[in-house]
C-alpha cells in the first residue's frame, strides 16, 4: 500500500480532495492521464505545422545503385556513372559543368551579383536554391537530385543523406582553374572533355603568341576592379586572368609582378601603379560598382594615368575574375579583340 500512495502523490498536488478510496484515487489517475496525452499531441500539431528544420535532416544514407567511387575532399562517395539530376553549389562549378555537357537542375547564385554574359540565357530552367553560404536544403530535398557537387564541407551530412554529395578542394588562394576542370570533371565522368577543353586553351595561346609576335615581350597589361566595399583591386600573376597573361608572355606592371592572387583596397595615391601600355578594368557590373567607377574617373590621379591619355582603358566583365573554362575562354576572346584589332601600336619601353 506505501508504494501506491507515493504513486499518487502527484495526482493529489494537481487534483486536491479526498484520496481515502480507491475509486477517488483512479479518477485522479485517469484525469493526469488524460493530460499527458493532450500535451503531447499538441505538441505532435505544433511540429507538423512548423516548417522544415534544415539541419534536422539527418539519417542513413539512400543506397545507390551501379556507382563508381570517388575520392574527395570529405572522404570517398559512390557516384552515379550517368548522374541525370545535378545540384552545384557554386557557380563556377555550374558554369563548368554546363561547359562540360552537364545541365544541373539547380544551383546556387551570388546574391546582387547580375550573372556573367556568357551564363545569360544559359542557366533560365535551372532552380536557384540560395547562396553558397546557406543553400535551400528543404528545396534540394524536394529536388530529388541524385548528385550534389559542393564547394566546402558545410552541411555535408545533411547533403550525403538527401543524394550523393562530393566536396570539391577549392582553397583560397583557389587552385589554378585547370585543376578545377580537371576535379570537375574527374567527378562527372567527363574527363576526356575536360582535357579537349584544356589543349583548345593551349591552342588559342599559341595563336596568341604569334599574332602578337615581338609585342607582347614589350606590352605591359594591367588588370584592376573596383567595388563599392572593397575599394581598387588589381590582380597578380597566380590570379586566374593573370595567369592566362602570363601564358602568353606578356609583361606586367611590376605592381602585378609575382605569385599572389590580388590586392585589394590599394589607396587612391597608389593608382598611378595600375599603369601600363592597356589596363583592363573589370566589373562585377553592380549598380553601385559603376558609381565607384565613375567617381573613381573624376579622381585628378586617373587623368595622369598614361593608359588613360592614350585611350587604351578596356572595359571588361566579371568574367575576369572567375575561374571556369567559359570565363577563361571569355578573356581569351577580349584579348584577340582588343591586343590584336586595336588601331595603334605599342611602342618599345
């Protein structure tokens, strides 16, 4: 009898009266019950209606039939050999796999960023699902893709249990875009197209080269930017625009000499070190990017910048700064447009 009644303690603190029979002690009983069932299916309705939690999507991975292993930088997946469902989270990853015969179904893009000239009217049909930093995870569930190729090893977990998921190796400073090719397209099965891409490259510098003849030893080419929160850029040889200069052969100013990616926020009484014999100047092509051009232009320091009496500051796109076969071959285009069909010629330092 005294385990019975320490049992019913709690029942006496809710429901006070009189525990002298039984019959009084089982109607308490029944009534705590009923409470406890009535919290916890309100709690079941409130769940139902909240939405999804990303980070609870969790559990065994689906199996994956006639794959082939690959290695990455989170560990090893088993990738589908003809992969017809693709989701990239970044958009040079995109770009590439679109170069390499591949339309993802979705993928990320750069918030107030207007996309590259060369993705416009590319990528219409294909789902945006956020930014890199912080991808849709419930949109891709719904997506039912059957690879997702990821540039950092954010959500990997959540990622691995809605499809196969491989972690490109992107550092920063990032690999050359030739090692990005190769990795994509090592992880696509599209090896060999990938390597086609690379001596198509190889060829349009060789051409290059000899149309620019004795030139291009002599010809300094500089690259900078400007955006509204970073200031001036300029950018180095290890830079993707600034490795494609090299590959030709042609001299920088010696600002842009060596092997780092780009400095950014060079102050306004360092512009004359963007100087040379033509200065490319990119655009990430925001509004307020072409406000800082423009003001940047009233600067008494610009109208002393040589290449700028002369007349031989080349506007160009963002495609300058990004790391995709397509962008590179983009730069490829404006050096044959502007090196070799300019009406002037460069004069012996």
């Amino acid at each position: 009898m005294g385990s019975i009644q320490v049992s019913l303690l709690p029942c006496k603190e809710l429901f006070p009266g009189n525990f002298k029979t039984w019959k009084a002690a089982i109607v308490c009983l029944h009534r705590f019950l009923c409470l406890l069932c009535l919290g916890f299916f309100a709690v079941i309705l409130i769940s139902a209606c909240n939405p999804i939690d990303n980070t609870s999507i969790t559990g065994p991975k689906p199996p994956i039939q006639d794959c082939r292993i690959v290695q990455h930088l989170m560990g090893s997946t088993c990738v589908p050999r003809n992969p017809q469902r693709v989701v990239t989270l970044r958009l040079d990853t995109l770009a590439n796999s679109l170069a390499l015969g591949v339309r993802p179904i979705a993928s990320v893009y750069a918030p107030g960023f207007p996309l590259p000239t060369y993705l416009r009217g590319r990528v219409d049909a294909i789902e945006a699902i956020g930014n890199a930093d912080a991808p849709n995870l419930e949109k891709i569930l719904q997506l039912k893709p059957d690879l997702i190729v990821a540039s950092s090893g954010n959500f990997y977990e959540q990622l691995s249990y809605i499809a196969p998921t491989v972690v490109l190796n992107i550092p920063y400073p990032p690999p050359s875009w030739q090692e990005q090719l190769r990795e994509i397209a090592r992880v696509l099965g599209k090896e060999e197209m990938g390597q086609q891409s690379i001596e198509r490259y190889w060829q349009r510098i060789e051409n290059l080269k000899q149309a620019l003849g004795e030139r291009r030893k002599t010809m300094r080419v500089s690259i900078a930017n400007t955006a509204s929160e970073y200031g001036i850029w300029s950018y180095g040889e290890k830079h993707f625009s600034g490795s494609i200069l090299k590959d030709i052969g042609l001299e920088r100013p010696e600002s842009q000499r060596g092997e780092f990616f780009y400095i950014e926020n060079i102050s306004k009484e360092k512009m004359l070190d963007l100087d040379g014999d033509v200065l490319f100047f990119t655009s990430w092509g925001r509004e307020e990017d072409k406000k800082t051009l423009e003001k940047l232009k009233q600067s008494p320091l610009w109208k002393h910048l040589k290449v700028f009496q002369r007349d031989r500051v080349y506007s160009v796109g963002s495609h300058w700064h990004n790391a995709d076969v397509s962008a590179i071959n983009a730069i490829l285009d404006d050096l044959e447009k502007y090196l070799l069909n300019a009406p002037w010629a460069i004069a012996p330092r």
